[in-house]
C-alpha cells in the first residue's frame, strides 16, 4: 500500500489514499481541492521509500477540503505564588478535515505544438 508524508501548517503527516485526516486550518472552501507538499514517498510494492530534498521532485498529493472547526478549549492558566496574580485564558485551535484523492506524480505542463525549440 503506497503513502506519503506531507507537510502543512508545520506539521508532517502520514496520508494514504481515501483517508480523512485533520490538519491545521487551510483558507480554502469546503468542496475546495488542494494540493499538498510531498517530503517523502513510498510506492508500494517492490519499491523503497522517495526521500526529498526537502520535497520528492513530480511528487503530488491532491485532497479534497471536507469542512472547518475548532478543538476542544484549551485553559492557559497563570498564577504567581503570593502575589495575588491569576490570569485564566481559554484557546481553541481551528483545523480543516481533508480527505485524500490521490497520490501519485504531477500532471506535466506540455508546451504547445507550434512553439518547440528546435535546433
């Protein structure tokens, strides 16, 4: 089974095709595609994995933008011993449910017929 390491919002994770993974928010619109970055590629059978330096070169992993939300609050509570000093502050990170389509290679741009360098 073949799958890819790709980085966003600072964080790397492990995708296969068909998965649902949450990552750090996206700007993009439900229903959205997105192209990922791809840092290191396995093939499947037969063959090892691609490292990049730092991104695997015709490397794509193309997803689909599911929906948005928040995580649970976090409390960021700080006190100072015998100072009557209390601060309390609440923090909810957002992130994007993405789902994988495809991993695989990047479609080439061809140039047009009539405008090949021949030499």
């Amino acid at each position: 089974m073949s799958y890819a390491i790709i980085r966003t919002g600072g964080k790397q994770f492990r995708v296969e095709e068909g998965q649902s993974v949450r990552v750090p928010s996206i700007d993009k619109q439900a229903g959205e595609s997105v192209e990922l970055d791809v840092l290191m590629l396995n093939g499947g059978e037969g063959d090892g994995p691609t490292a990049g330096a730092p991104l695997v070169e015709g490397a794509r992993v193309a997803a689909t933008v599911i929906d948005h939300g928040r995580d649970d609050k976090i409390i960021v509570f700080k006190k100072k011993r015998r100072k009557q000093y209390k601060r309390k502050q609440g923090h909810r990170q957002g992130y994007t449910t993405l789902k994988i389509d495809s991993i695989g290679e990047s479609k080439k741009q061809e140039s047009e017929p009539g405008t090949q360098n021949t030499e």
